[in-house]
C-alpha cells in the first residue's frame, strides 16, 4: 500500500501519518507539506524516524501533486486552519488551498483510483442559527439543557442534518464547498471518499494559536507564560467546545476503512461530544491545577462575526455505524499536553510562548 498524507508536517497530518505507519509496518508512507506553519518543521525527525518520507510541496500546485505519484489512498489533511482567516485581508491563500487545493488532490485520487479521505469540519454549520440555540448561562458555561432539541441539534449536540443555510465564516465556506465537489466526484467518477466533519482536534505536537488549537495555546501560556483574553461573547469566558484527541480521530478512519462501501456514503460527524466539551473558563482551571500558575486572564466583550458561543458535536451516526467511540478523556488530553509541553520545552517555548 502506498499512502499520500497532504499536509502531511502538520498536527493531524503527522499523527495520522505515524499512526497509520504504526499499523501498517509495510506500507509507503509519503507525508507532503508546505511547511507554512511555524512549528511544522519540528514533525520532519519525527516522521524521519518511523521511516515515513517527507516530500516539501504545495497543493495550490498540481504539478508539486504530480510529482509525487501514485497512491492507494490519500489522507487531505492540509488546510489553513483558521476560522479567522482571510478577513483581515485577501483571503487569497486561504481559497487557493482550502478549494482549489482539494480540487487539485481530488484530481490526483481520480488519476490513480485512490481512496480519498477528506478532513472537513464543524464549521460548515452556519454561525446565525448557531448562535440562537437557546443557550443558558450556568457559572462556568453556556447551556443547552436536556431535553431541549430542533432540526439537527439536542442535548446531543449537532448532527449532520443541521440546516446550512446561513453563512459559516470564509474558512467554512471553503470546507463546504470541497465537500459538494467530493459529491459531485463521487457521482461522476465513481470515488472513493470519505468526509469527516471534524470538531476541535487537538493533542501534543499542535502549534495552538489564537485562532486555532485552543488547547494547546491554554496549556502553554499558563507553563510558558504569555497573555490570554476571553475573547467574544461578553468576555466571560463561557463559550463550549467539545475536543476529540487526534488519536480518536485515527481509530475512527481505521474503522471506516474497514467498512469502506458504508464509509463512502454520505458524511459523518467526528467530534468528542459532550463528555469531552469545556468552556475557556473551565479549561484555566483545569491549567491553573496543573501548573499552580494563576494568569490574569483578559476580557474582550466584543464578538468577532466568525465566532460561535457553543459547538458540540452529534457524532452518534458514525459512532453506531462503525462501532465506535472516543477514548481519551479531556483530562487524561491535557495531561498529555502538559507532559510533551514539559518534555520539548526549549523547542516550543519560543513558539507558543
């Protein structure tokens, strides 16, 4: 088996490419990238040593594509990752490899009759109709209560049938948009895909920053020190996601693999759910237990337009279909963050700090 990881340097890119090398000894492992991201280069030894090749190249070009030949499967885990991107200015780069990066992998996986799997995420849901969920303010959090449901959401979280119309940010729009064409290449040419909506991933090796792998940023700036700001909302604080150890993401592609005729229909919800959901207030708390550092965290009331106060995500579809569930609990999560933020200090402080 050949395998081609898009994105290969990055967060999820590296630890499904490691993964996947881990349980396939025998495959060809290719993992491409950019290496655009600050801290990217720090997955290279990693990757180097579990016998994985790097290859440096961009998916805004098909021929850096073409280059690197023919696969078996293709994991597209390249993205600009931000919610926030493209509104302070061009929102070029963002385009050119959220759409037309996809648009350039799908035509590789044509070419050579590879599976496709495609990271999409939570953020194709539209932000309006997000954020009039009758939410509830509680002490440390925002509210859903049980019992309380609608179109694609519940107690549960949402589901896949939550209606789209609205807008949901640049960055969703392009996620979305990926997703129509993966259909319409399903039908015309009769691939392979598979598309996950992802909610927050996160686990060691993510570069957090403001804007995304939130996680990550929460745990370094309490060991490292820096600043940090409850941002939107009222400043308060209270805002919910659920997080899924990028761990559980791979167990997940692993079974779908493994049922690949159910796999390729439709698109499935990939997320931790509520047992694994945390408000930002919340998570200092949990960061201030674990490090007995205690920041002066800032409030800024002001709602940036891409924002959402609450996300949880239905994933009981995939979980039913493919007998599956995720593992790793939050805390046992940030535990984790904590002993590989101790461990490549002198690497990583100068970038999350």
């Amino acid at each position: 088996m050949r395998i081609l990881v898009t994105g290969g340097a990055g967060f999820a890119g590296s630890a499904l490419a490691l993964a996947f090398k881990r349980d396939n000894p025998g495959a060809e492992i290719v993992a491409a990238d950019n290496l655009k991201r600050r801290g990217s280069e720090l997955n290279l030894p990693r990757l180097r040593a579990a016998g994985i090749r790097f290859e440096h190249a961009d998916i805004r070009d098909p021929e850096d594509i073409a280059a690197l030949g023919p696969m078996d499967l293709l994991l597209e885990c390249s993205a600009e990752p931000s919610v926030q991107a493209g509104y302070a200015g061009s929102p070029s780069y963002l385009l050119d490899t959220n759409l037309r990066g996809t648009l350039n992998c799908l035509e590789a996986a044509r070419r050579h009759n590879a599976i496709f799997v495609f990271l999409s995420t939570s953020r194709v849901y539209p932000i309006t109709p997000l954020r009039d969920l009758p939410l509830e303010a509680g002490e440390k959090r925002l509210i859903l209560h049980p019992g309380a449901e609608g179109t694609g959401w519940s107690e549960h979280g949402i589901a896949e049938d939550f209606p789209l119309d609205g807008h949901r940010s640049l960055y969703g729009a392009t996620k979305l948009a990926s997703e129509q064409f993966i259909e319409e290449y399903r039908a015309a040419f009769g691939l392979r895909a598979i598309i996950n909506r992802c909610g927050v991933l996160a686990g060691p090796w993510q570069m957090g920053r403001v804007d995304q792998g939130f996680m990550v940023l929460w745990a370094a700036r309490h060991l490292y020190g820096g600043s940090l700001s409850y941002n939107g909302f009222g400043g308060h604080g209270h805002q919910v996601r659920d997080v899924l150890h990028v761990a559980d993401l791979y167990d997940l592609i692993a079974r779908q693999l493994d049922n690949l005729p159910r796999a390729v229909q439709g698109l499935w919800n990939a997320g931790g759910g509520s047992g694994t959901s945390t408000s930002l207030r919340e998570l200092t708390e949990a960061c201030e237990s674990r490090t007995g550092q205690s920041l002066q965290v800032g409030a800024r009331p002001d709602t940036n337009p891409a924002d959402i106060p609450w996300f949880v995500t239905d994933a009981r579809r995939a979980m039913t279909t493919f007998d599956w569930a995720p593992k790793r609990a939050l805390d046992d999560l940030l535990d984790e963050i904590f002993e590989w933020l101790n461990a490549e200090r002198d690497a990583l402080a100068p970038i999350l700090s």
